[in-house]
C-alpha cells in the first residue's frame, strides 16, 4: 500500500511517437525508486496497491484517497475514545476499526524473527562448538553466517512496515474525524502477541515508539489534544449495566454475563475508555484493585 507521498505518475512519449505510462516507487532503500510501465494510459492519484501477480507480472490497484474514506458516525466533534490492538491498529468508540491488515503484519514479523533467531542460535552453537576443534571453521562461519547487516536490514522493513499500517490508520481516523480530545489508554501497558517472549517484547517496543511518534504527530497537525485515562477493565465491563466480569469477554467477543449485551470486545474497550474521560473518581494513576472496587460498587448501586 503507497500513498501519494511514496509515488509519482509519469507519462513520456517513445520514439515511436506512443505514449507510455510509469509509475515510479519509493523502495526501502534511500533515494531508490523501482519504475514500473503501465499496459496504458491511466488517471492514478491518491493511495495504490502494488501486487506482484504471477509470471512476473505487476499490477497498480488504484483504491482511492485516504481523504475520500467513507464517514463514520460521530457522537461529537469535541471527544472521541481509541482501544489500540493486536489484529487491527484501533478501534474507536462508535465501532469503526482501523488498519485491519496490522495483526496479519504482526503475525508475519514475528514468525519470521523467531524462525531466524532459532537458525542463528543453532549457528552459534557450531561456532562455539568448532572454536577450539577448528578456529577457521568456527572464523567462517561466524564471518559468513553470524553477520549483523542483514539481520539490521530485515528489522528495519518490519519497522517501516508497521509505521505503514499505523500511519494509514491514523490518516482514516482523522479523515473522518477531527475530535479535539482523544482518550486512549497509555502506551506503556501495551504488549506484543509473539511466540517468544523476547521478540515479543521487541515488536511490542516497536509498536509502542511508531504508535507515540504517530500519535503525536497526528494530533498536532489536526490541532487534537490525546489525553490518557486509566483502562481498568475496560474490555471487561458492561457499557450498558455496568457489570464486571473476566467472562464477559472471550477472545475478540463481548457477551455480558448479566444483562446480555453483544458486542466487539475492542469496541466495548473504546466506549469505556471514553467515558472515563469525565469520570472524576477513577484516577489514571489507580491501582487496578481500587478500579475494580469502584466499578463493583456502582453496579450494586444500580442493581439496589
């Protein structure tokens, strides 16, 4: 996915007086573009997909302007609640996801990352294993397999990857909406969702400084104000009778155990994340025991 600031359109006119089309690329490489001719004539702006077809064949998909995004429900022009996730960048209070293709980007990254780890952890063992019976074995293998340029070259793809989906999903949220506050939980509490716990921890690392750089990039430009609330149970409590349970959610689904309420988990996270913007007894810094206590007494309250 390009948007129009990772592209140019090109029309020149051959020799044989026809006239051709290109596209040139931003490639991950600095100042190196990869140009791509078109079987025609097209008008191209906005965002494209580039797909590698088969036999070698590469096609253009015009999608359309991030600007032209279709407009979602907007409960005010003032406030508006996001729960960051793991399959998708974000989801707001009203329902909307964005950036659905972030958590198969996610999955791709670390599987890739611990299957290199596990080969390079088998090399360093040989190396280890060769450096007293054959020093030039163990030399070799540690010049020609154990090197770090690739490894550096591979991780910054992945970063510049999951800025991509982040900053595609932040463009359609403040396409469609330009609130002036934005709840969100804090993004030290974010983690990673991989099979090891070390490369885990580094995409969760990634995640959090692209989402904070984003985040606050966005946000000025559009003159918002992000404004962090204690998150709490906020994917296990009823919106609609308050009730707070472990078993209301299963997986990405919210089903109330009290009062029957259906919903996306991530949206039930949004909605509460933006109603404790005015609630004044739940402090961002609570400890997660008081907030429970809180939210039980309240549903008793309701329930008396």
């Amino acid at each position: 996915m390009l948007d129009a600031e990772m592209y140019a359109s090109l029309t020149r006119t051959m020799k044989n007086g026809r006239v051709r089309q290109f596209v040139s690329i931003m490639t991950l490489e600095p100042r190196q573009r990869v140009v791509v001719p078109l079987a025609g004539v097209h008008a191209i702006s906005g965002n494209i997909r580039i797909v590698l077809a088969e036999e070698r064949r590469v096609e253009v998909h015009v999608v359309g302007d991030v600007g032209a995004a279709p407009p979602v429900p907007n409960p005010g022009p003032d406030e508006a609640g996001i729960d960051f996730g793991i399959t998708e960048v974000m989801t707001d209070e009203t329902g909307v996801k964005y950036g659905e293709t972030y958590g198969q980007a996610l999955q791709e990254m670390s599987e890739t990352m611990l299957r290199k780890s596990r080969r390079r952890q088998k090399l360093w063992a040989l190396y280890r294993k060769y450096l007293e019976l054959d020093p030039a074995r163990a030399r070799r293998i540690r010049r020609h397999n154990l090197g770090t340029a690739k490894q550096t070259r591979r991780n910054r793809r992945f970063r510049r990857r999951l800025e991509n989906e982040i900053n595609h999903a932040f463009n359609r949220f403040f396409a469609a909406r330009r609130p002036k506050v934005i709840a969100i939980e804090s993004l030290e509490h974010l983690s990673g969702k991989a099979k090891s716990k070390g490369l885990s921890r580094k995409v969760a690392l990634w995640t959090r400084s692209v989402l904070r750089e984003r985040l606050t990039f966005k946000t000025a430009r559009f003159g918002s104000e992000e404004r962090p609330v204690n998150t709490a149970y906020s994917s296990q409590t009823c919106p609609s009778c308050g009730f707070v349970d472990a078993k209301n959610r299963n997986g990405d689904r919210f089903h109330c155990r009290n009062c029957g309420f259906t919903a996306d988990a991530d949206h039930v996270a949004a909605m509460n994340i933006h109603a404790r913007l005015h609630d004044l007894e739940i402090r961002r810094s609570m400890p997660k025991e008081k907030v429970f206590a809180i939210l039980k007494r309240r549903f008793e309250a309701r329930q008396a």
